[in-house]
C-alpha cells in the first residue's frame, strides 16, 4: 500500500516481507530502478509488515518508482542497515529536520516511551503528515520555513525537559544536520544527546 500525504510523501506499507523481522529505527535499503539503492527509515514493523515515509523529491530515481508503487506490487531490497534511535532515558525528544524527517520521526514516536515534539522544514504545510504523527502520539508538529532557525525550539525543549533530560534527533542533509547539532551544544544539550539520521542530496543518482 502506497499512501500520498499532502502531496509531498508517500507512506508506504509492506507486506509479506520475507526473511527479515525489522524494528523501527532501522535503516532499509530500497531498490528504486536496476541496483539503484535508497535507504529510509523503518517507521513501524508488526505482523510481517514494514512501513517507512518517502519524500517525492521531483529529484532522482526514486520519485518516479514511488509515484509508480500499487497494490501487489514486488518491492526489493535489504536490511537492516545502521538504525536511528533516541538518546536512552530521555526525559522528551526533539526530532529536527527538513521533509525526510517525517518517516524517522514516526519511528520516534511509536518507539520512545518519552514524549516527542517534531519540527519539519518545508515549503508546505504538511497537515496530513502532521496527522498522521499526531495520532501515533506525537505531542506537537510544527511544519516552519526552509531557512528557519531551531534555536526557539530547542530552548524551549531544554527549558521543558532539562538539558539532562532533553534529546535530539536531526534528520536530513549533513550541513543541516551539522546546524542543529551546534545549536543544540549551545542551549546546553550534551553531544551524547544529539543523534542524527543524514540522507543523500535528493538529486543524486547512480550508486550510494
């Protein structure tokens, strides 16, 4: 099953899946055309199935294979690879990034027993992906503007949470990422608080 939120993802659900029992946070290797891998985040796996938010890009091979995804459809791939998780004994956790942070920060919210507040860069305002995460239990959602610093957010973690108890997982392109790990050191968050989940530039092709 492949579900298009706010024309922006796809929320994609697999089932059947052999050999491999997926958890989420991990990584799955996807193959979107002829050997040519994309990897996403593993946002929930129960009773053979697994599901994980992909971003239509417009950019590179993988949007037209998930414009293409319907019913019975054969996906192929591999896993898992390296997986993303929340600090442990987070008191709450803040998941930052830019659109591909939506499937990693459902990962979040159905896997952290603390509470998980999510902040998406986009151009648009994302309501159906917002609840979508809203009704897996996210607390808040704020879709906020490409170039909009984290700094009121992550304060307001740090103020809410404790730097002690507030984590942080930053999700997107490496010099983004980079960004929110600063900004986090400077509000008081340890650097052992801080994960990232980095993704390629979506207009890459060929190989990872």
């Amino acid at each position: 099953m492949a579900h298009l939120l706010d024309g922006r993802a796809v929320h994609v659900v697999l089932a059947g899946v052999d050999g491999y029992v997926a958890s989420p946070g991990d990584t799955v290797a996807i193959d979107v055309v002829g050997s040519v891998l994309r990897r996403y985040t593993v946002a929930d796996a129960r009773a053979g199935t697994l599901e994980f938010v992909a971003v239509l890009t417009g950019l590179g091979p993988a949007t037209p294979w998930l414009r293409s995804l319907v019913p019975g459809a054969i996906v192929r791939g591999h896993g898992p690879e390296r997986p993303v998780t929340a600090p442990d004994g987070a008191r709450g956790v803040l998941v930052v990034g830019d659109e591909t942070a939506i499937g990693t920060a459902l990962s979040v919210v159905r896997s952290v027993p603390a509470p998980v507040r999510v902040v998406v860069r986009s151009s648009s305002p994302l309501p159906e992906a917002g609840a979508l995460l809203e009704s897996n239990g996210c607390g808040r959602v704020a879709v906020v503007p490409a170039d909009a610093a984290n700094d009121a957010h992550l304060a307001e973690a740090v103020a809410d949470w404790g730097a002690d108890g507030a984590a942080v997982v930053a999700v997107g392109e490496q010099s983004a990422n980079h960004a929110v790990r600063t900004a986090a050191l400077a509000v008081g968050i340890a650097r052992d608080r801080v994960a990232t989940r980095t993704f390629w530039r979506p207009d890459r092709a060929g190989l990872e």
